[in-house]
C-alpha cells in the first residue's frame, strides 16, 4: 500500500474506535484519497472522521467531502425513515417480513446514516406476494422482477425495495441459509430480524459471492467490522462452524484477518495470520474497485472469464465467447421480454439475438470478450482460491 492508502485505512479505523492518534494524512495524494473515499462508498464517513480528529481543515478536499457528508446523511435519512414507514405499513395489514443487509447493519455504525445502501432487502412470505404488489403499485411504485422471477424490486423516487421469497444464495449455501426461518427473532424497529450469529453468517456468503463478480469493497469488511465490536453475544465460533457447512470457513477466516488488520477488531485464535504477499494482493484488490468490486466493463469481463477457467473445464474463452453470444435462457428473458418463459423458442431467440450482434454493432462485445486477459483472469482465479472463495 501507498501512503495515500494507507492514510485511508486509518481514517476508517479511526472511525470505528475513535482514536485519532494514529491518523497521518500529511504525504497524502488528496485526489487520489477523495476518489478511494467515493469509489468506496465511504465519503460521508472520511469527511465525519476527518472533521472530528481535526485532519485537512481549509483544504479544498475537506470542502468536497464535506459536500458528499451531507448529501449523504440526507439521503440516507429519508431512505430509512421511508423503510420504517414501509414496515409500519406491512405490520398493519398483517404482513410478516425480515428486513435484513443495510437498514440492520447501519445500527452498528457510530453514525447510522452514514451507512450507505441502494435498496432495502425484505423477505415476504409467498403468499403475501399479491398483497405486497398490489399495495406499492397503488403507493407509486415502479415494479420489475428480478433473478429469475424470485425477487420483487419497487423503485420510487429516492426509495428502492428488493421484496425475496428466500435468501438469494448460491447452491452450495443452500444447506445453511435454506432453513432461515429458525434463525429469525423479533426486532425493536422492524416486525422481524436474523438472530445475529445467522445474520453475520448470511454476510459473509453474500460477501464471498461478490467476490465472484468484480470484488468486495472496504464497506462491506466495515460492515463485519463494527458487527463484531458492537454486538457482544456473537460467537465466531459458532458462526465458523456454521460457514463450514458450506466451505467458507476459510473465507471467513480471511475476513475476520482483514479486519483486524485494517480495524484492529479483536479476533479468534483460530484464525491464522495471512501471508504478507497475500495480504497486499488483498488490498489491491479490495481498493482498485468501487463498493461492490471492479465493475467497469474490463472487471465484469474478467470475472466472467474466472467463473470459467475456475469450472475446471478447458477451452475457457471459447465458452465465455460461446455465453455471450449464448447467454442462459435468464438473460434471453431479460432482454426479449416478449419471448418470457417460452422454452420452445429459445433457439429462435438464440437465433434472433445472434443476428442483433451482428446487425446493431453488438459485435465489439463479443469482440473484447475474446481479448479478454485471461492470464489476469487466471491470476484472479488463483488468489480468490487462496483466501477460501469456492
């Protein structure tokens, strides 16, 4: 890590335990520090700690962030007193749901509203699927479905609500997460929460799937982070034994390493120390992204091409050629609505979708899928297997 990164790692922590002593923001590259804090997702919170320990007054920086700070406690405000609203709502018509991911974790964090989410993830029990579109289409709300049909998205202004049926987990989590409701308790300000042994469990897996996908940004370590020094009846080691039964033991114990380096949050001693080449490979990583890993169009490609090469199969850019121009019948769904759940026409639609590459200059697209970097791909694939991603 630089100095700049660095420097950027202590503001977080300083953050967490209040301690401003070790923060040294004087060699720091400031445009380079304010666009790690957006990126991340995490410039209301630099701008409240740098505030409070008295670091990079007067500083044109500091102005911006102070900007993002308010911006962000504005927005987030509303969004969570909208997302109490909303359950308020379910509560009177007798609607059971478990708010779970941002609106639950953001209670940890010294200042709540500086905990920044997109939407609200709520599970509702299949039956009151109809009750739940009825009522936000009559509030206002915009209504798509999402991953295949099982999940609800209502988007209203400033508002966003991913509305599941289950936990949306892999199959190899199924075993875990696939009996949630005998982790489930009542909660002060929602109508139901995961107990947090479960909850922190469900955490990690929803973190080791976005490493899949582009990476895992520092707010979501911040989020383990403060989970862990705030929340005194967790025992890790039972959510050790828990992850186990899916293979994430070992990822877990990745996070919880990181942690403590980057926090200094108090760990097991079963959690081994990481080896110094793969700790700094590590925080390439988790920087050179946004909040939910590289999303830019060379980082999506590049993920895809890992999920290939780690199937084991050869001929990995073949295939990933072969899945653009072939995607899942999902993906044809998405794209040609019209077509929706006809499996008899799926050749059709394949053949249909073929000729819109070649015809609307899609074929760049399938162009830089097969100059993908695979060698850098394959690196990628290596050091997720290294710190316990399956």
């Amino acid at each position: 890590m630089n100095n700049t990164e660095r420097a950027f790692f202590q503001v977080l922590q300083a953050f967490l335990t209040g301690d401003c002593a070790k923060l040294n923001t004087e060699s720091i590259n400031k445009s380079q520090f304010y666009q790690l804090a957006r990126r991340q997702s995490v410039a209301g919170i630099v701008a409240y700690t740098l505030n409070r320990c008295g670091e990079l007054e007067n500083e044109e920086i500091m102005q911006k962030l102070t900007e993002d700070y308010e911006k962000t406690l504005s927005l987030m405000l509303r969004r969570q007193i909208a997302a109490e609203n909303l359950s308020r709502k379910f509560l009177r018509k007798e609607i059971e749901h478990i708010v779970f991911k941002g609106p639950t974790v953001s209670r940890f964090y010294p200042v709540p509203e500086l905990r920044t989410f997109g939407d609200v993830d709520i599970i509702v029990d299949k039956q009151y699927r109809s009750a739940v579109v009825e009522m936000m289409t009559l509030s206002g709300f915009e209504h798509h479905v999402a991953d295949e049909g099982v999940i609800d998205c209502f988007t209203r202004g400033v508002e966003c609500y991913e509305i599941h049926s289950a936990l949306n987990v892999p199959k190899k989590s199924e075993i875990l997460f696939g009996n949630f409701r005998d982790h489930i308790e009542k909660d002060d300000d929602f109508s139901m929460r995961f107990e947090h042994n479960f909850h922190l469990c469900y955490l990690i897996a929803h973190m080791e799937k976005h490493m899949h996908s582009g990476g895992a940004g520092v707010k979501m370590y911040l989020d383990i982070a403060l989970y862990i020094r705030n929340c005194p009846e967790l025992d890790l080691k039972k959510v050790r034994e828990w992850l186990s039964q899916c293979g994430l033991e070992k990822f877990f114990d990745t996070v919880l390493w990181l942690c403590h380096k980057w926090f200094e949050v108090e760990i097991p001693s079963f959690v081994a120390p990481m080896d110094e080449t793969l700790y700094e490979q590590m925080c390439a990583f988790t920087l050179r992204g946004g909040a939910f890993g590289d999303h830019t169009k060379e980082g999506m490609l590049e993920s895809a091409a890992v999920r290939q090469i780690s199937s084991g199969k050869k001929g990995g850019r073949v295939r990933l050629v072969l899945k653009k121009a072939f995607p899942r019948k999902s993906e044809l769904w998405r794209v040609y609505p019209k077509y929706a759940d006809k499996n008899l026409l799926v050749p059709v639609v394949w053949g249909t979708h073929v000729i819109s590459v070649f015809t609307n200059n899609k074929f760049d697209r399938i162009k830089n899928v097969a100059q993908v970097d695979m060698e850098k791909a394959k690196e990628t694939g290596e050091l997720l297997q290294k710190i316990g991603c399956i």
